[in-house]
C-alpha cells in the first residue's frame, strides 16, 4: 500500500503529465497550421512520450493498492509568436516538471516508500533525458534563426523523429 499523502501526489503528477500531453499536442496543431510538419511530428511524439509517463505512473498507483483519481486537465496555449517561442516554453515546461519529480521524491522518501523511489527514478532519468534534447532542439532553432532554408532543412530533420514506447522492465 502507499500512503495517501503519496497516492495524492502521484495522482497530482499523473495529472501533470496529461497536461504535458495535451500542451504538446496543442503546439503540434500550431505546427502544422504554420506549415512546417516536421516540427509537428516531434512534437506529437513529445505528446505521446507525456502519455506514457501519465499511464505508467497510473498503473504504479493501482499495483500498488492505491486509488487513481482524475482531475480536469487545464486548458493548454494556442498561440505562440514563433517556432522558437513554442521551444522555449517547452524547455520551461520541463524544467518545471523536474522540480515536480524531485518533489515526488522528497515525498516518497519521507513517506520512506522506497520501493516508490525506486519506481520514480526512471521519471528522474527521463527528465534528464527531456531537458538535453528539447535543450538540443533549442540551439539549432537559434543557429538557423530567421533563415528559410535553415528553417526547412531543420523541419525535414524534426521529421525523422518516432515515438517508440520504453519496453516494460
Ligand atoms: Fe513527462
Ligand atoms: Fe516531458
């Protein structure tokens, strides 16, 4: 069983993930009405790597014993001025749901759950993983800048991008 200080924050993070999902797939519309393709299919990957996150963790919480509790999901942006814009929010979204790991962390240690800790150290790996690529994705946004051909090659380039889901240890 987890106690239900930590069920309640895990069910606060499986929230946070779909919110993820569902801010990433409204920039993937923004993409795609602003003609470049490439960008919305890595971004609609972003969206279902979000999904995994949220259905793992719900999973986790029912092996567990405990009670998976849906919330609303918040209404995501729409706009964005500009392609860097929508990167730069992304790398502050996910530094955000770093400190949001972290504090699961803290929570399940000081619920001294460790079988919890051990299961929320591949959200800390992965957010190492999600911070050096979107922050990858940034400095080449940057180096092309405002050149068109730049723009499209990097588009052809974001394209390639497919979301393959982590097998299950
Ligand atoms: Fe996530
Ligand atoms: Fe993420």
């Amino acid at each position: 069983m987890i106690s239900k200080k930590l069920n309640d924050a895990l069910n606060g993070q499986i929230n946070a993930e779909l919110y993820s999902a569902y801010l990433y797939l409204s920039m993937t519309a923004w993409f795609s009405a602003k003609g470049l393709p490439g960008f919305a299919i890595w971004m609609r990957c972003q969206a279902q790597e979000e999904l995994f996150h949220a259905t793992k963790m719900f999973d986790y919480v029912n092996e567990r014993g405990g009670k998976v509790a849906l919330a609303a999901i918040a209404k995501p942006d729409s706009k964005w001025d500009s392609p860097l814009a929508v990167l730069e929010q992304v790398a502050k979204h996910e530094e955000h749901v770093t400190r949001l790991i972290n504090d699961l962390v803290n929570c399940a240690l000081d619920e001294r759950d460790h079988a919890s800790n051990i299961f929320l150290q591949w959200y800390v790996t992965e957010q190492v993983e999600e911070e050096a690529s979107v922050g990858e994705v940034l400095s080449k946004l940057k180096m092309v800048g405002k050149d068109s051909a730049g723009m499209f090659a990097m588009d052809l380039e974001m394209g390639k991008r497919v979301f393959t889901p982590p097998v299950a240890e």
